[in-house]
C-alpha cells in the first residue's frame, strides 16, 4: 500500500510522542496525509512530507535577544514592558490590555523594540507543572521591550512567524523545551542556545503561511466552543450558589410564611425560624501556634492541618504535616468529627468556607489559622452550618466584616463567633442538607462532564496543531 492510498492513522508506524498522538488526530478529523514521506531522523518528529527540510530552529531566526527590565515609569521614555504574564498560553500571542510600563533609554528601545512578528521566549521563571519555556507571537502595533525574564527571537524573512510560533507551541507541548532548562535556586532557565539547536521539519514559506491560516481558522473554532462551555459552567456555578442560598435563608417551601430577620445581609427568613449568634448555638476551637520548642519525655506526634489543607469546596489531605507538643495540650487542639473547620483568611470567594471534618485522621489537631466550630447537636447540624457559612449570605457577612487587603480578606474569631445564624428546627435542616446535597451532585456531574469535554477540545486543539506543523496532515486544500 503506498502512503497515497493509507488512512492517516497508518503513516509513520512506529512513530512515538508527537507522531501518534498526530495520527490519531488526522484519522479523528478525517484529514489526508501528504502523498510521500521520507524519515526525519529526529525521534519525536517521525516521517514528514518528502518535499520538507529538516533544519536547526536557529535557521529560522536572525537574533534571540534578551529583554530589559528598565526604570520606574516616570513619564518620559516610558513604554510598555512585556512580560511573562502577559503571555496568553491558548493563543500564543501577547495580551497588553494591562500593560506594564517601564522607562526606557530611546537607544534601547531603538536596539530592542518589538515589531509586528517577533516571537517572545520565555527565558526564566515556570514551575512544576509549566516549565519555563513558552512562546507567543507579539503582534501589536505600540512601542515596547520585553523584560528581562524574556527573550525576542526576530524570524528569518524566509518563514512565517505564525506557523514559527505555532511550531514552538507543539514543542512546548511535547517538553523538548525542558531538555535544555537548567535549575538555578528555584528559578528555571532555558539555554535559548541550546534549545535553538533543535531539529524541526519545515516546509516553504508559503506552505508554512497556508497552514498557518488553516490553524488559525480552526483554533478560533475550537477556543469558541471552549467559550460557550466554560460559560455554562459559570452558569451551573452560579445556580448552585443561588440553590445553596435560597435554601439556607428561605427553606424549601417557597409558600411559607416569612418575617424580617433583623440581620443585615439575610434579609426575610421563614416565620418559624429563628435568628441566633453562632457563639449562642456553638463553641469555637482555636488551633496551636507552631513554632513552640517544649522539652521534656511526656511529648506526642500528631497528624495536623494546615491552611493548605482547607481548600476551595473540599479538604485535601494527601500531604498532612505533623507536629510535636505535650501530650495534656493535645485535646486541647484535637478536631472532632461533626467540627466545621474554616480559614482566618484568603481570597474573597473563599472567605466563609465550612468543611465538615469526617474524622478522616484520627487524632489530628488544626493551627491557629483554621477554626473549628463545634455545634451543639440538638440545635444546629453541621451540614446545615457548612452550608450557611459557604453561602451567599455567609460570605457577604464574612466580607463585609473582613480586615482587607489587596484581594485578600480576613476574618478572626470574634467576628464568626457573631455570625446571626438563620435556625430552623433539625428535622428541617437535614431536610434542606438532603436536597442540597441532592442538588449538587447533579450540578457537579453536569460540571464534571462539560469540563471532560472541554478537556477533549484542548487536547483536540494541541493535536491538530501538531499534525499539521509536524506533516502528519495535508490541510492545502482546506484552505483553498
């Protein structure tokens, strides 16, 4: 069978990384392969069109020149500053709608000004999970520099700057970047060097141009489906906060009678209920201050939880720390199943949080940062409490009695001891933690399911730009 006449799914057997998980995207698109292939020579990269170079990135550039950080802006030679936060890292090009501002010597700006094509390197920074590395397309019409943290790589008049910067993108994709970072006290850096040293098959500039368009075309396509799903998930957030509040303010019955609440924030309350201080209806633990040194043999190592531990809408306890203090002090700090723990501080949407604690550890034991509300069991769940706390309501209160500072917000015992807690009897508590429960587990497998087909698309997205940047597909024609 010549490569003419074979599925997509076919070409280049035996091809690894960025080869199959191509092919598996031309097969799913149903677009053709290029009529002959020749090896590449180069692992990731497999079979290309037989008509394409393989070449070192360095042939595609004229200069890789590093950024420059500059003064405080003060009005004179100021101009806009790119930096690594200003990468956009699904379109690959640079967003300034915030931009920084740096006072630049003309001279500079003269020698390393940005024009319309440049690419920008990431140079240093990344983390675990986004090495340094990544490569946008500047295409602004404003003067600017890149920061020190970047570099501007000028593309050769013989190649496009969009499929470059497109051809860069599956690299990144697929960590060739990270062959060539090197660790320096926390910070990565990348050999620009070194990574420029890579081998890549390319095509001409007008076949390059040609493919440029087709993804340009069909990533607008994908990122908008991306759109419309990520807003329905904003959407099915915000119905189950409206649920979660409606329900712990006004019940369930839409028709019962209500009366003021006499607290601000929470507004009308069914008339049955009642309104109390949560100090009237519980009692606050306060964690241990880490840090102490205590000496003596009567000392025991406990399980505890910190901040990190208390997260956005669940508990993460894959990483729980331990501590050392006297064994009569340990009960004093220790969680109870049926506790509502929340955090001091943080962002605004996280501030008024309650995680019931399960007993999940036993014998754990919580920092100063976290308090533990204790519920008195014949008057208030904890469910019920939970779900207050983390309510519209319960965060509009938290907030608006919070100590601020830019977005963060806290909060101290003092303040969530007088939260005025709304309080139906207990049959009709757990009635309103069964329906909300009930509520959001469809909400959030609603949610669980877009976000996977959202996922798909991204994947789908970095697969198609890889088949085509890497020949694994044939889009001339597409774009005719």
């Amino acid at each position: 069978m010549t490569n003419a006449s074979r599925p997509s799914s076919e070409i280049g057997n035996g091809m690894t990384g960025t080869a199959k998980h191509a092919e598996r995207a031309a097969s799913s698109r149903r677009l053709k392969s290029y009529a002959a292939y020749k090896d590449s020579g180069v692992e990731w990269l497999g079979k290309i069109p037989v008509h394409w170079e393989v070449r070192r990135l360095r042939s595609t550039v004229t200069s890789c020149q590093n950024g420059v950080w500059g003064d405080e802006p003060g009005g004179v030679n100021d101009v806009v500053c790119v930096r690594v936060a200003d990468f956009n890292r699904v379109t690959f090009r640079v967003e300034i709608e915030e931009p920084t501002m740096r006072a630049i010597d003309t001279a500079v700006v003269v020698a390393r000004g940005l024009r319309p094509g440049d690419l920008l390197l990431e140079k240093s920074g990344g983390g675990e999970n986004q090495p340094v590395g990544a490569v946008v397309l500047f295409d602004h019409e404003v003067p600017a520099v890149c920061s020190n943290f970047v570099a501007r790589v000028s593309v050769a008049s013989g190649h496009d700057p969009r499929y470059q910067t497109y051809l860069h993108a599956t690299l990144y994709a697929q960590r060739i970047n990270t062959r060539h970072i090197k660790q320096s006290t926390g910070i990565q850096n990348l050999d620009s060097s070194s990574y420029l040293s890579e081998s890549v098959g390319l095509p001409t500039k007008a076949e390059q141009r040609t493919i440029a368009n087709f993804l340009d075309r069909e990533t607008v396509q994908i990122d908008g489906l991306i759109k419309k799903k990520e807003r329905l998930i904003e959407l099915l957030k915000e119905q189950r906060a409206a649920l979660i509040t409606r329900a712990v303010t006004k019940g369930l019955d839409p028709n019962v009678p209500t009366k003021n609440s006499g607290a601000e924030w929470l507004g009308e309350i069914p008339a049955h209920w009642e309104v109390k201080p949560l100090k009237a209806i519980s009692t606050l633990q306060t964690g241990l201050t880490l840090g102490k040194k205590y000496e003596g043999s009567n000392l025991a190592t406990r399980p505890y939880l910190r901040v990190a531990n208390v997260q956005d809408g669940y508990l993460w306890l894959n990483d729980i720390a331990e501590v050392e203090l006297p064994v009569h002090d340990t009960l004093r700090y220790e969680l109870r199943e049926g506790d509502v723990l929340m955090t001091e501080g943080g962002d605004f949407d996280k501030l008024g949080r309650g995680h019931v604690w399960e007993n999940q550890i036993a014998g754990c034991l919580h920092q100063n940062h976290i308090f533990a509300v204790r519920p008195r069991r014949d008057v208030l769940s904890s469910g019920f409490l939970a779900f207050t706390m983390g309510s519209g309501y319960g965060r509009a209160y938290f907030t608006a009695t919070s100590k601020q500072s830019t977005n963060l917000a806290s909060t101290n015992s003092t303040k969530l001891r007088n939260l005025p807690m709304p309080i139906p009897n207990l049959c009709e508590q757990d009635q309103i933690v069964t329906e909300i429960n009930r509520e959001t587990v469809r909400i959030d497998t609603l949610v669980t399911k877009i976000q996977e087909a959202i996922d798909r698309l991204k994947e789908l997205r970095t697969a198609l730009i890889s088949a085509a940047v890497t020949g694994k597909i044939d889009v001339r024609e597409e774009i005719a």
